[in-house]
C-alpha cells in the first residue's frame, strides 16, 4: 500500500495565499502614509457576497477579496470586448501571483468562475461591446495589483469609480452614452461608405442620414431595455433599407437608371445603394469577432473560436436581411427592390488618387476611436497604428494587384504584411509610453534622484504642460493637474522628512490628493496593446466581405450581367474571399506578434547591460519577472495560457522541454 495522504492544513493554506505584506507596499510607495481605505462588500451582487463570506472565513479577507476582484476584472474586460486570450492571461497572472485555487471558463456570452477545486462556482452572462477605455483601465488595474503597488481595497475601489466614469474625462462622458455618440454614427456611415464601399458624395450624405437613424433605433431599444435589444439588427436593417430605397427610388435618377439600366449616366447619379447600406451597417457587423473567431481556432480554443465564427455570421445575415426587407417596403407590390439593387453601380475609382483619400480615411478612424471609446486625449496613439496598417494593406495590395489577377495571394499578402505592420507599430507604441509612464511614476513618487536631472526636469515640463493643454481644450482630466501639484509637495516633504532639525515624521495627504497618487500609480502601468490594435483590426476585417456574402445570397441573380461576364458578387466569390481575408489577417497577428518577441529578446540579448546573478540578485529577479509577464502578455495575444490545472502530467513535460528553449531562462534572460 502507498504513504497515506497528508491532508491540507487550512492555516498553512491560509497562510500561503496571504498577498503582500504591508512593508512591500511602503517600499514601493515610499514614506507617504495612506489613509485606509476599505472596500464595501455589501454592494456586491448576492451570490458573490456569499461565496465572500465562505472565503473570507476559511483563508481570510484579503484572499475573499482577490476572488471578487479576479471575477470582476474578467467580467469587465470581457464586456469591453477585450480579446479572451489575453482576458484569460490576466486571470493566470493574478491566480499564478497570489496561489489562488481558482479556474474559468470564458465562453462567448457566458463565463464560469470556480474557487477552491469547484467548492464554489458562480456565472455570468455578459453582453459585450467594443470599450478601448474600460480595456485598459481594467488591465493598467490589475498589473498594480501584482506588481503590488496598490492594495486589493485600493483596486477594487478603483474599478467600483471608473465603472462610475469617476476616471473619464467629461469629453469621453459624452461620447460614451446616448444621445451624444449619434454623432458618430453618421460620421462614420459617412466615411466609410466612401473610403472603403466605392461611394461618391452623395452616397456619404445618405448614408450619415442612414446612420443617425440607426443610432437613434439603437437608442430607443436601449432606453425600453430587456428583450427589445433583440431586435436591434432587424430593426437597424429595416431603417437602412427604407431609407436608401426611398433616395434611390425618388431621387433624380434612380427611376430612370431602373427603367434603363443601360442609361450609364443615370445610373452613375443614382445613389450606390450597396456604399450606403454596408457603410451604414459597417458597425453593427462586428467583424472584429470573426477575426478574433478564426484565431481562436487556431491557437486550440475550437469551442469560443466556431462559436464566435457562427454567431456573427449569423448576426450580419440578419442585418442584411433587414435591408433587403426594408429595400422591398418602398417597391412594395413589384419586383422594383431586386431591380434597384441590380441597376445600382458604384464608382470603383473614386478615391483612387485623390490627395484627400488618407484624409478622409483618419476622419473615418477619428469616429471609430469614438465608437471605441478611446479617450480623446489618446487618440494619437491608435491613429498612428490605424494609418500605418491600413497604408501598408492599401500599397501591398495596389503593388501585387497586376502580378495575381488569377488568384487571391495579393489579397492575402497585403492582410498579412499590414496586420504585422500594424502589430509592430502597437507594440512600439506601447513600449514608448510604458517608458514615459514609468519615469512620470519614478519622478512623481521621487523613487529616483535619476530622473532629477535638467534632462529630466525638461521631460517632466513638457509634460505638464502637455497634460495642462489636454485639460485647457476639456479632453483631460482634473486628476491629471493634481499630480503633479503633489510632485512638488511630495519634493518638499521628503526633504522636509530628511531633515533631522525638522519636526515632520511622516509623509500623508488629504485624500483627494492621495487618490491623484493612486491614480497615477495605476495609470503609469504598462499599457494594453490591445486597446489601440484592436481599431486598426477593426478596419482591416471583412464584415462587409459577410455581408456581401449574404447580399448575393439574397439577390443572386443579375439579369444585367451577360452570359460570359463574372459577377465579382456571386456566393462562390465572395465566400472565398472572406476566407482569405480574414484567415490572412488572423496570420498577420500572430506573426507581428512572434516577429516582436523575437526583436525584443534579440535586441535584449545585444544591447542592454548584463547584470550577473551573483552581483545583484534582487535586480535579477525583478528583470527576469518583469520579461517573463510581458512574455506571457504578450504571448496572450495569440496563444492559450499554459495552465497546471488543465493537464499537470503534460504541463511538467512541456515545461521540462521547454526550460532549455525560453527566451527567459536562466541561461539565456537578457539580465544575466
């Protein structure tokens, strides 16, 4: 017979998930005395309060605690639409940083949490939609959290504000809610009706007509709330289709280019109805999950990747469907819905050429970025990374097109090398505003005398007056002033502090300005790519490639095409190409993502200063557990999360194989 089992001790087990100590954070944060704060477990949801209670009585609040800060973050996340790959790699950080026993499982709609070996399981069912803002925060939350530079009280008080908009500037309050985001809706029907569906002027005129009334469907369903937001695609279909039927039936050419379908003039001052509804619909299509599906199926997540592939297949069918059925409420009684369709032509070369074509392109992104709900003041950011993919896409293709007329490889080239470029880009980004973050956060907490250097001094200038220009033109906000107000007080105290002849013993704040330290202490975290990646994805996906899909499906046959000539619309066609584009973009991802890593480690391996393990152990640690997290995050981006819970046997192989080859080993870590 084997040994008998040891049972688990709960206090050796309580024990071992206490979080930091409070020495760790007084380094971190230096000699500043904060307030307690305590977070409010009564204004959780019932059943989380409940599972609290178990928790909090067996291992103690603290670890109570880190289980309602874990589930929320991933419900948070997942309703800003954050990628569930990288969802799920925040989650195993956490779990990983403060040995919880806790296990999920992010489905589309539906997320499982289990703590304690499934003694405790709680699900949601979250809606999602696209939230640039709430990715980021969430995230730049979380990695304090680990870190260890705030406390689980402080973040979990921190999420319960920002969900109260209590972190966004007063300009992204009024694009983030009905009435003012109908504003972006008819910018970017408008926009994108031209730059990417053949559009003329025209065709942007009533499509940003098409647009408001969409926004306005979108609106009313949400105020009524409940089921009535299930037929928000139907609805926001039939308005578009009434709508774009009624300018080309009684527009000054529409009838005649119907009844003569071969009067080229009239027909080329007809409206495009195929621009106005795909750029009005463009969306609602949520393209992005296709994308996002297909990765999935890649990286070994078959059951959210077919399921995400499926339900946004069906959900453009259903938008276009609406506008087919609206389109034949204004030909009621007459086959004039399929004619108006067949005769509509577009100018395939409008903007080709034109000096305006990039800048009617970033006004279209400038709406985007506003559906995203990217602050204002960040804009800059995700315009460079929309502008260099979407202009890498546009060249490629434009440069191969002459070489592959009988087959799709420029098509698939163009999406490849311009998802990577604009991957790369993201990444670069990220890298040059962490390390802005980090040296506002060193100087802002004086945790070093380095950055008090004219160099220095210059840097943090600029930036104070960048942050007070935001703030003067009502983008930033007031938080962001403050800090820098407590900089200079924090400067005085600490010499204040230091002096043995003067009476001050500690460093504290009134709390306004001990949360303007918190607030910068999250917000100069590490910064999630994907918040700024995921608009120029979005620009590059093929929801209107579906969607075209399903137009030929419903108006399959063109009575005006001969016999020998192609129709570029057909089933076939279109399915092919939707599969090329977005398998493509899918593989540029993940090769911008791969081509990064390697650059970093390559450049880490040449440039930066080797610091040997047996001179500075603890500067060795850190770097080493700095660069295997954004590894893992960075890896997240594309790739399933290794887990010891999902297979231990295989997990200890896969580990023992893989320590010889990780780019943060021992032997090969850029610090020793």
């Amino acid at each position: 017979m084997g040994e008998p089992v040891t049972p688990l001790k709960v206090e050796d087990d309580a024990a071992e998930r206490q979080p930091l100590s409070i020495e760790y954070f007084k380094k971190v944060r230096h000699d500043v005395t904060f307030s307690e704060r305590r977070f409010d477990v009564n204004t959780l949801p019932d059943d989380m309060r409940r599972v609290y209670g178990h928790l909090e009585e067996k291992f103690g609040e603290e670890y109570g605690l880190l289980f309602i800060f874990t589930m929320r973050t991933a419900v948070e996340l997942h309703r800003a639409w954050n990628m569930t790959l990288l969802t799920n790699t925040v989650l195993q950080q956490i779990k990983d940083r403060f040995n919880m026993r806790m296990t999920w499982n992010l489905g589309v709609l539906r997320l499982v949490f289990r703590v304690e070996d499934g003694g405790h399981e709680l699900h949601r069912k979250v809606p999602y939609d696209y939230d640039s803002e709430f990715q980021d925060i969430y995230h730049r939350i979380a990695m304090a959290l680990i870190d260890g530079q705030i406390n689980v009280h402080e973040a979990l008080i921190y999420q319960r504000e920002a969900k109260q908009g209590m972190h966004t500037a007063k300009s992204g309050l009024f694009i983030r809610n009905f009435p003012g985001r109908l504003i972006l809706y008819s910018g970017q029907a408008a926009t994108c009706a031209v730059i990417f569906f053949n559009g003329e002027w025209i065709d942007a005129l009533i499509a940003a007509v098409c647009g408001l009334a969409a926004g306005l469907v979108e609106f009313a369903l949400s105020r009524v709330g409940g089921r009535a937001t299930v037929l928000l695609d139907i609805f926001v279909g039939i308005v578009t289709g009434v709508i774009g039927g009624l300018f080309f039936r009684w527009g000054p050419a529409g009838e005649d280019c119907m009844l003569d379908p071969e009067n080229v003039a009239a027909c080329k001052a007809a409206p495009c109805l195929s621009s106005i509804y795909l750029g009005t619909l463009y969306w609602f299509f949520y393209g992005t999950a296709f994308v996002i599906g297909i990765l999935e199926i890649i990286s070994g997540e078959l059951a959210t990747g077919v399921t995400r592939f499926v339900g946004v297949t069906v959900k453009t069918f259903v938008l276009s469907l609406g506008a087919g059925l609206g389109l034949m409420i204004v030909f009621v009684g007459d086959s004039g819905a399929a004619d108006a369709w067949y005769a509509s032509t577009c100018n395939q070369n409008f903007v080709q050429g034109e000096w305006w074509r990039t800048l009617l392109y970033l006004a279209c992104c400038v709406f985007v970025l506003g559906q995203y709900r990217l602050p204002i003041a960040q804009y800059w950011r995700a315009l460079i990374v929309q502008l260099v993919a979407y202009e890498v896409q546009y060249e490629v293709f434009n440069g191969m097109g002459q070489l592959h007329v009988k087959d799709h490889l420029d098509t698939a080239t163009s999406n490849m090398v311009g998802a990577a470029s604009g991957v790369v880009v993201a990444a670069l980004i990220s890298l040059l505003v962490n390390v802005s973050g980090d040296f506002f956060r060193t100087r802002l907490l004086q945790e070093s005398a380095r950055n008090n250097t004219r160099l220095g001094n210059f840097y943090f200038q600029f930036l104070c007056m960048a942050k007070k220009a935001v703030y003067f033109f009502g983008i930033g906000r007031q938080s962001d002033i403050m800090k820098f107000e407590v900089e200079k007080k924090l400067k005085d105290m600490r010499t204040e502090l230091k002096d043995p002849n003067h009476p001050r013993d500690k460093i504290d704040f009134p709390k306004n300005e001990e949360d303007a330290i918190i607030d910068a202490i999250i917000g100069t975290q590490d910064i999630n790519m994907w918040s700024i990646l995921m608009p120029a994805v979005y620009q590059l996906v093929p929801g209107s490639i579906i969607a075209k899909l399903w137009f030929s499906a419903i108006f399959p046959e063109n009575p005006y095409l001969g016999e020998l000539d192609k129709n570029p619309d057909s089933q076939e066609s279109v399915f092919s190409n939707l599969m090329v584009i977005s398998t493509s973009i899918a593989l540029g991802l993940i090769i911008g993502f791969a081509f990064f890593q390697t650059l970093v480690f390559i450049v880490g391996r040449t440039c930066c200063r080797k610091v040997e393990k047996e001179d500075n152990p603890d500067n060795f640690q850190l770097g080493r557990d700095y660069l295997s997290n954004k590894q893992g995050m960075m890896e997240g981006m594309y790739t399933v999360v290794d887990d010891a819970n999902d297979d231990p046997d295989s997990m200890r192989d896969m580990k023992r194989e893989m320590g010889r080859r990780s780019l943060f080993s021992p032997g090969n870590s850029v610090f020793g």
